[in-house]
C-alpha cells in the first residue's frame, strides 16, 4: 500500500501489516572506547540528532536494517581514526573539529536510506578514574604551587614597602633633627647676643646658659620615675680652681741637720 497520511483508513488484517515511522526529529547516543596518542583510554560519548525524509520513508524502512548500529559503527570509525593522534589535553581542545568529521561522514553514509543527519554534539569525553584522579592532582598541586608563588610576592611587597617606610621616616627623623639643631643654635647664638648687649661677658653668658640647662634637665628628672644619682654642681670656674689645686706639685721639706 505504500506510505499512508495520517487519519481513517481500511486495512485488510492479516494480510496487510501497519508499521508507524515517526518523522519527527529523534537524538540516538552512543559510548565508544578510544585510546589516545599518550595510552589514555577514553570513552566518548556523541549525540547523534536525525530525522527521516518524508519521501524516503520507504528506503528507510526496507533498504536498511538496525540503522543505528550503523551511525554507531560510522560515529567509532572516525573517532578511533582521530583520536590516536592527539593527547588527552588536545582532544578536550579538539572536539569542534571531530564533531564536523563525524557530521560529515556520517551524513553521507545515511542519505541514501532516508535518514537526515541533523547535527552531531560530542558531550563528554571521560578517561580511566585512575587518569581523572591524577590529573585532578595534577591540576591541584599546580594551583597550590601558583598560590604559594602569588603569597610570596605579596609578603615580599610588604617587606618593601615597610622598609621604604622606615627609610622614609628615619629621613624625615633626621631632617626634623637638623631642623631643631639648626633652630636652638640659631637661638643660643640670638641668647648670647642679647646677654651681651646686657654688660656680660661672653665666659659669663656661657656660664650661665649651662647653668640654666643644668637646671631644666633636672628639672625633667623630677617629672618622670628615673633614678637621681646624688651629684654637686660647682660652677665652672669653682671646677677649675679646684682642677688647678689639685694639678699643684707637693712642696718638698727640707730637713735641717741637727
């Protein structure tokens, strides 16, 4: 009777046998074991989208037997033709390029049966456990590596950075201290000008600046807890009499004969 429309119709039973054939578009998936250039056995899984002609029902009902078996055999032969020329790394990158090989053979191999090969999806490409739990050591032992490297350089820019922060404040430590250097001998020489221009001279202006600085600095010790160490001032010229006694030679007696 040929290919019948869909709707009522009048069949002759047994003689007569229905069989319905679905044009719509199906999917067929299948696993294929291969072996990489680098001995990594992998199976591959490939998603093959088809549909039948509707004016090539008949050959793809007669002309072909487990036509499936056939795109499995097909999707294999290419698959075991290319992966054995790349590494498990190349394949992950590759599968852009199987997937137009496989579409084109199988495409070619199925059009004269009717069968219309829509598009190919390679959707996973799972190696040994073993392969996977290496390679996932791999890549972990590599970030930790990268995570090392990236701490490193962070602790060393900080070294950096505290050390020309120190400079940097023992600079201006420095300067600072030259600056009230320069500002108290500006003002000592401004003191000794005015004591001068009072009469003095310029030994008793001297004596009395160190006097009044002996003074302040004990006074400093008396507003903190430090230890005072008993001690008499004597002014300078007192310390240089007394200086001068002491450098004094013994005079010599003279021992009359008897």
């Amino acid at each position: 009777q040929g290919l019948q429309e869909p709707g009522f119709r009048c069949i002759c039973f047994p003689i007569t046998t229905v069989r319905a054939v679905s044009l719509a578009v199906q999917q067929y998936e299948c696993d294929t074991d291969c072996k990489t250039k680098d001995s990594v056995t992998v199976t591959v899984r490939t998603a093959v989208q088809y549909q039948i002609q509707k004016d090539m029902v008949k050959e793809a009902y007669f002309d072909i037997e487990e036509p499936m078996d056939q795109v499995r055999a097909e999707v294999g032969s290419v698959l075991r033709s290319t992966l054995p020329s790349m590494t498990l790394d190349e394949s992950y990158e590759a599968k852009e390029t199987m997937v137009e090989e496989i579409l084109t053979t199988v495409r070619d191999a199925m059009k004269g049966y009717g069968y219309d090969i829509i598009k190919v999806l390679i959707t996973d490409i799972k190696p040994e456990k073993s392969v996977m739990a290496a390679m996932n050591d791999i890549n972990a032992q590599r970030r930790r590596r990268e995570a090392a490297i990236e701490k490193g350089e962070a602790e060393k820019f900080l070294k950096i950075k505290a050390a020309e922060a120190e400079a940097e404040a023992k600079r201006l430590a420095g300067v600072g201290m030259a600056a009230m250097r320069a500002a108290m001998a500006h003002g000592i020489l401004e003191s000794m000008h005015l004591i001068k221009a009072s009469g003095m001279s310029e030994s008793e202006a001297m004596q009395m600046m160190v006097t009044t600085q002996y003074l302040d600095t004990l006074k400093d010790f008396s507003n903190h807890k430090s230890m005072l160490v008993p001690h008499q001032w004597k002014p300078r010229h007192e310390e240089t009499e007394v200086a001068d006694i002491q450098m004094e030679p013994p005079k010599q007696l003279e021992l009359e004969e008897m």
